[in-house]
C-alpha cells in the first residue's frame, strides 16, 4: 500500500486508465473473444448468433459514444465514467446468469456500453488531466491497458479450461477479476476540480476546426478501420481453434494479440514523430491489412502467430494515433470529436461481425469475412494517404507531431 502512496500523481492516474482498460475491455468485452468456442461447445451459439452477439456489443459501444460526445461537463463526465466501471462488474457477471440468448444480448449491449468508459471518457478525462497538470499529453501507458486486458482473457480463459471449469463457472471468475480491477480504476483517477478562473500561465491554445475533407475522409477511413478490427477481434480464437492441425492454439494466439498490442502505442508514438500522425496512421493500417488476411492464405502456426503479432500490433496504434489527433485539434474538449471518431469505427463494428457470422456459418468458414475486413482497412488505407496529399489540417497534425519533444 505504502508503495503506491509514492507513486507520482501521473502514474497513479495513467494506472487508473490501465485497470480500466482491463476492466471494461479486457474482461467485459474480450473475454467473449476466447470464451465464444467454449460457449459453442457447450451451449447452443452458433456462428450467426456469435456474431449478433458481438454486434450487439458494438451497439452499446456506439451509444456509449454517443453519450459521451454529448456530454459537456467534465464533473458529469467524470460520473458517467465510474457508472461504466459498474457496468462492467454486471455485465460480466450477467453472462453468468444463464444461456438464454437475449439475456446474452442484453448484457453484451451493457459491457459495450461499459467498454466506452475506458477508451473514450477515460482517455478524455486522462487528458484533460495530464494537460491541466502541463504533463504531456500522451495515452501510450493508459492504452497498453487494453493490450493487457487481450492477454489476461486469453491467460485467463486457457487457465479455467485446465481446471476444467466450464463456460458460466468462467464467465463467474471473470466477475470476481472485475470486482477487484474496479477497485483502483476508480480511486485512481481523482475526481476533476472545477475549472479554475484566472490560472497563472497560458491558456490552452484555442481549437482550430478541422477542414470538412479532413473530416470526410478521416471519418471514412476510420470507418474502414473499424471494419477491419472487429473481425480478428471477435473470431480469432474461434478461427484458429477450427483447424485440425492449430486446435488448442487459439487462446495462445490471442494473448500473444495482447502481447503485441500492449506497447504498440508508445511505439506508434515513436514513429508519429519521425513520419507524422498520417504517416504512421497509413503505414500501421497497412500492416495491419497483412495480419487480417494472413488466416484465409495459411494455416500453419508460424503464418497465424505472424497474423496476431502483425493485428496486435497495428489496430490500438491507430486507435490511440487517432484519438490523439483528436485532442491536438480540441485540446480544451477532446471527448467531442473523439466520439465524431468512434461513432464511424462503431458503426462498422455493429455491421461486421454480424455479415461474418453468417458468411461462416453459410459457408462453413471464416475466409471471405476476413478477405473482406482485408479489402476494407485497404480501402481506409488510400483514403488516408488521399488525405494526407490534399489537406492543410493532416499537414499541420504531422507538422506538430515530428516537432514534438521526446518523453
């Protein structure tokens, strides 16, 4: 306890962001990554209900971002937060409860909600706090969380099949991991002080909107993006462990998709400020097309871990890339345009696994959702470099980017 005491003010609220992370996404929405062939085995889920619970997961996220986008008040905000934070605690336990599928809907719909807690209130809040405190306002730490999340469901999931427990005593383990994540994601984070009148020192420099083809274009490449993520994100487990020859590696896959995700931001970061924010937001998309693909032209195990390595690796870099842009653009209300953002990467996320469940399950694979998800972050890819070509507003984000200072 005494250990944590001494922990600088940053630390403990960039820690607060990780358990958050692992909390409302690790364990309230990835945990049904690795646990979707075990519910399969077990209950009655078929590939078209497994992709409509996702889908239904991904609603939720939308609304979460739709509320968070509306909010304007960092107070109210900051409650909205610490409600996700409980939501993730029921939702998780709700998929205990019983396996009636529109009590699965239910609760999926209500971890999606949760899940916008983490990436979109508590980045802002994190933000708003680092550069209120003149501490740079970088999220690599607080999005490494969601990386570690992705490895603790995986570890957690491969641990509770050893023991033989079965899907619902599973989903109750996950409850008890989220009770005791809460904990230190909600004392963490200190509650915002009101705005403060006539503080010594600059005031945040005044937001410059960007132009309508920036946001055209980076809106329709988000959405690409989002199409793209969802699919390895929910099926990889269930798509590895139906090859004869890679059955048992598919939770080992996934925590090796967090491995690779956890310091995939900080090393994106690196790379925005030598190539700029566009720069390195095409180059991860385009590595990121290899990964999703690599499943539907091989099967063997060293083209699969390459895939998650290649996926892991890529899709948070262009989340939090993405997000920080936001906050450069509106550093005084970063929350706005960050749920602009996600509402185009939700929607795609609603349409996807829903059409890939029931592609896999009127074909008997997953090949052509994932040459699809491939044809999609393709397409995002030559709109950002479209962008990147045309645009004063993406100039001036790399501009800002390469100037920036290490640390």
């Amino acid at each position: 306890m005494a250990t944590f005491d001494v922990l600088h003010p940053r630390y403990r609220v960039l820690l607060a962001g990780v358990f958050s992370q692992i909390l409302c996404i690790g364990v309230a929405r990835f945990a049904y990554t690795p646990l979707l062939p075990v519910m399969q085995q077990q209950t009655w889920l078929s590939d078209a209900q497994g992709g409509w619970l996702a889908a239904l997961n991904y609603a939720g996220y939308m609304l979460g971002a739709l509320v968070a986008a509306s909010l304007h008040g960092i107070r109210l905000k900051d409650t909205l937060y610490r409600l996700t934070l409980l939501l993730a605690v029921l939702s998780t336990a709700g998929m205990a409860l019983a396996d009636h599928f529109w009590l699965w809907a239910g609760m999926r719909f209500v971890a999606g909600f949760s899940s916008s807690g983490a990436m979109l209130l508590a980045s802002g809040l994190i933000l708003h706090w680092l550069i209120s405190h003149r501490q740079r306002g970088e999220l690599g730490i607080h999005f490494a969380g969601l990386g570690l999340g992705i490895l603790v469901a995986a570890l957690a999931v491969e641990l509770m099949l050893q023991l033989a427990l079965d899907w619902q005593a599973q989903w109750w383990g996950f409850t008890l991991l989220a009770a005791g994540l809460l904990v230190p994601a909600w004392r963490w984070l200190p509650r915002p002080a009101k705005p403060m009148e006539g503080s010594g020192g600059s005031r945040p420099r005044q937001a410059t909107p960007p132009t309508r083809t920036f946001m055209r274009l980076m809106l329709a490449a988000y959405f690409c993006a989002g199409y793209g993520y969802v699919i390895s994100a929910t099926f990889i487990v269930t798509i590895v462990e139906r090859e004869p020859l890679l059955a048992g590696a598919g939770n080992w896959t996934f925590a090796l998709v967090g491995l690779a995700a956890a310091p995939a931001v900080m090393v994106w970061d690196l790379v925005a400020r030598r190539i700029g924010y566009l720069g390195a937001l095409i180059s991860a998309m385009a590595l990121q097309v290899v990964g999703i693909v690599l499943p539907a032209l091989t099967t063997s195990l060293a083209g699969v871990l390459l895939s998650a390595v290649l996926y892991g690796g890529t899709f948070l870099g262009c989340v939090s890339l993405v997000l920080t842009m936001a906050g450069r653009l509106y550093p005084q209300s970063p929350a706005r345009l960050m749920g602009r953002m996600t509402l185009a990467y939700g929607a795609a996320q609603i349409v996807a696994p829903a059409l890939t469940g029931m592609l896999a399950e009127a074909t008997g694979h997953y090949d052509i959702g994932l040459w699809l998800a491939g044809g999609f972050v393709a397409l995002g890819t030559v709109l950002l470099a479209w962008l990147r070509a045309v645009d004063q507003t993406a100039q001036r984000l790399d501009a800002e980017a390469k100037a920036a200072p290490a640390g």
